[in-house]
C-alpha cells in the first residue's frame, strides 16, 4: 500500500500544479498578456489536467474505501471506469 500512497501524492501534486497553470493562463488570455501560449496551453494541456485528476481522484476513492484490506476487484473497476472516462474525453478531445 506505500505505492499507492506515493502514487496518490505524485498525482495530487501535478493537478494541483496543472490546475494552477490553467488559472494563470485563464488569467493571462483573458488580460490579453503572453500572446498565443496561453490559448495553446489551455487548447493542450487538458489530457495530462485529466489524467492526472483522475489517478487523484481514483486513488483517493480506492485508499478510502479499503482503508483495512485492499481490495482487487474494486481496483479493477475502477480503473476500468476511470480508463473509459479517459478514453472517451481523449477520444472527444483528439477528433475534429
């Protein structure tokens, strides 16, 4: 269990730092500052936003509930689940 909780912390520390990014280039579009990377980075910097907030999210989930013993077949649903929310947004994002 140290691994998932390693993991869980790695994955909340970069949607924190993601999510404070796309503050700041919000900020940045909507004051007209920094030219077209702000527009850029919140047109490509979605996925990893996603990504990340979902290893959080679902980690958070999994280390709740199975605060005693872990649990396989919770594991596996829920990275099905998180993998097909994913999956679709990467699909929905990656189409034209």
């Amino acid at each position: 269990m140290p691994v998932f909780a390693f993991i869980h912390a790695v994955a909340a520390v970069c949607f924190y730092i993601l999510a404070g990014s796309f503050f700041a280039a919000f900020l940045l579009l909507r004051n007209e500052i920094g030219g077209e990377w702000p527009m850029w980075w919140l047109q490509h910097g979605d996925l990893p936003l996603l990504l990340a907030g979902l290893l959080a999210g679902g980690l958070s989930i999994y280390r709740s509930v199975t605060a005693d013993r872990p649990s396989r077949v919770l594991a596996i649903s829920l990275f099905v689940v998180l993998g097909a929310v994913f999956l679709a947004v990467a699909l929905l994002n990656l189409l034209p």
